[in-house]
C-alpha cells in the first residue's frame, strides 16, 4: 500500500487506489497479450522449432558437441571434450500427449521472447514511485535485466543442456544393463524449461546483489567472506552436471559460473560505493 502513495499522475496530484488498480491492470493486460502473440506465432511454427531448437541437445550435429569438439583437438586434449552423441528416443503415452507437449513449449517459448516487454511493463509500474536519486541508480534497468536471463537463458540451452542430457541419458545403474532409459517427451520439455528458465533466473545474480547492496541488506564484504564457500558449491555443481569425471568438461563449466559469482561482486562493491556517496551528501 506505501508504494501507491507514492505515485503521482501528470496533474500532479496523487491518483486514487482504484487509479492504481487500473494502472496495474492494464501493464498485466498487455503483459498477457504479448504472451499471448508470442504463443500464436510459436505454435504456428511449432514444427521448425522442434525440429532446429528444441531437440538440438539430442542431435549428434549441434553447434555445442561439435565446438567443444574443435575446441578440444585444438587445445591438443584429444576427444576429452568430445561428447558422444545422446542415444534416447522419446515418446508419448497418451493421445493427446504431443498436443498438450506443443502447447506447452509454444506458452514457455513465448514467455521467454516476451520477458522484455513484460519486465518493461513491470518496470513501468513500479518507476513512478521511485524519488529522483533512486532513478539514477536504475538507469538502463530493462538492458541488463534482459541481457543477464538471455544470457543465462543461452547458458543453460547451449552448455548445460547438452551436459546434463548427455550425462543422464549415458547413466546406467547396475552393470548387466537392466534398466534402459525411455523418456517421455513431456519429461524431456520439463528438464529443457528447468535449465533454461532456471539458468535465466540464476543469472540474474548480478542484478539481484545490485538491488539488495543499494537497500543495505547485502554489502561487497559479506560476499568476499563466503568466496570459498561458493567456490565449494560451484565444484560441485560442476561436477556433478559433467558428463565425465575429467577435469577439463568440469572446469568449462565452473568458470561461467564463478565468474558470475565474481561479478556480482563487483556490482555490488560498486552499489555499495554509490549507496555511501549518497548517505555523504545527505549528511
């Protein structure tokens, strides 16, 4: 309720809560109508995106296996960065299971094309209540908000998709080969979205650390304290995402990740240099 008091409208004069309430309808209105657009247009193309986006993980010819490839002969470490190809084949149990599986991957496609148009709308909501001063801080808000879970969005498609699935479709519990793995196609768009959208929302880190610097409830010096900490938790995330145990596919891994442990860092010691610049001039 305190954030409504402080929006103003172009007479100047504080708009009522039911104005606020209008306002707030109409940003989740257009935010469901791009939605929506994107969802039409993907599913229209459904058939392109399935066959050159969604199931690139699983093709023996994706960009990803093949660069780590190159890379690896060029680094002269032989094929330790060569993935085999992922040997699965999906199916659908129910009549309507590829439908439903079609319609679900055209509504998460089309919340990722349109997060940037929706955080705008957001941010247009909220920008109104921000004092002057606090403005300054926020500049370029949408670009690097957009950039770090398209970024991350990537990550998780291009790197840790094809690691995961290549590793858990290659995991063979027991050595006479008992159990054989058969996916769903729905499970498989289920991990798909939990790595992609999971990955976005992770590499939001940086802008997450920025805000919660600049209302004091993390400082620059409180996340040197933990490095080792989080060094400890990326190794092991990164070993435990690899598809073999060698060092080399395990570190390819680990450096986007701690770099951006890194870097949130830097944004915050940044924050926290401007928040004190700030509580200076105030005094």
């Amino acid at each position: 309720m305190a954030i409504f008091d402080r929006f103003k409208s172009d007479a100047h004069s504080e708009m009522s809560f039911i104005d606020h309430l209008e306002v707030l309808r109409g940003t989740i209105v257009r935010s469901l109508f791009s939605i929506l657009i994107a969802f039409v247009v993907l599913f229209i193309y459904r058939d392109w995106i399935m066959d050159h986006v969604i199931m690139g993980p699983l093709y023996p010819d994706f960009i990803t296996y093949k660069a780590f490839c190159d890379l690896s002969h060029y680094l002269h470490l032989g094929d330790s960065l060569c993935m085999p190809p992922v040997k699965v084949t999906l199916q659908s149990t129910t009549f309507g299971g590829q439908f439903l599986s079609a319609i679900s991957m055209a509504f998460i496609g089309a919340i990722i094309v349109a997060f940037p148009f929706i955080f705008w709308q957001i941010w247009s909501f909220i920008k109104p209540a921000l004092k002057e001063n606090e403005l300054k801080n926020t500049r370029f808000m949408i670009f690097f908000v957009s950039f770090f879970f398209f970024a991350g969005a990537a990550f998780g498609f291009f790197i840790l998709g094809p690691f995961t699935f290549n590793f858990l479709a290659g995991f063979q519990l027991g050595t006479r080969g008992a159990v054989t793995t058969i996916p769903t196609f729905a499970d498989y768009i289920d991990n798909l979205t939990n790595l992609i959208l999971g990955c976005g929302i992770a590499f939001e880190m940086p802008v997450i650390m920025f805000l919660l610097t600049k209302i004091g409830i993390v400082t620059p010096k409180f996340l040197r304290s933990v490095r080792k900490y989080a060094v400890i938790v990326i190794l092991v995330i990164s070993a435990f995402i690899t598809p073999s145990p060698d060092w080399y596919s395990q570190t390819i891994v680990f450096i986007p990740l701690y770099s951006l442990f890194e870097f949130s860092i830097i944004v915050s010691a940044w924050a926290y240099r401007s928040v004190q610049k700030a509580d200076e001039e105030w005094d």
